[in-house]
C-alpha cells in the first residue's frame, strides 16, 4: 500500500509515537491524552511524543509504519478509533 504523496514522514522521537489518525470525536481524544499523561498511583507517566495532525487522517495501520523511520526504534501506538470503546478500555492498533 502506497501513502498519499502529501503525508509527511513521521516525526522522530526517543519516546512512542501516539498518532492521532480519526478526527470525529474531540472529547474522546482529549480524554485519552489526560489519561496518558496523567500518573498512575506508582507516579508512572507514559513517554509519548503526540501527533495530531490531519495529514495523518485515516490512514491504516500499515501506511503509518511505511511513514516511520527506517531506523526508529520506539514503538508506534496508533489513536485508530475515538480512544475509548464504549467500556472505556482504549484499543490501539
């Protein structure tokens, strides 16, 4: 699968790529980026570089790993949905 020819790389970053690709809900993806930067009770905070951008709008799962660097190491997590599933549990790609 190609990508579009005006869709950008992807950025680098040490930290996973939280990649916004549905645009449709705004509250729902507000909350999931309070939750992933909100600590846990352990203080734990997830190192998540954000992207939200519409040039990644509905693209798959595999046109955004054709995106990523060649030699980027952290992992992808796609936002693929609007973050939370009716349970509030958020299902990335």
């Amino acid at each position: 699968m190609t990508n579009p020819p005006t869709v950008p790389n992807l950025p680098r970053s040490e930290n996973t790529l939280l990649i916004r690709t549905h645009f449709s809900d705004e509250t729902a993806w507000q909350a999931l980026r309070t939750a992933v930067n909100t600590p846990t009770e352990d203080g734990f905070v997830a190192y998540v570089h954000v992207v939200d951008d519409h040039a990644y709008r509905d693209l798959s799962t595999e046109q955004l790993v054709a995106l990523a660097a060649v030699d980027q190491e952290q992992p992808l997590d796609g936002h693929h949905g609007d973050a939370a599933g009716k349970d509030g549990v958020f299902r990335g790609f």
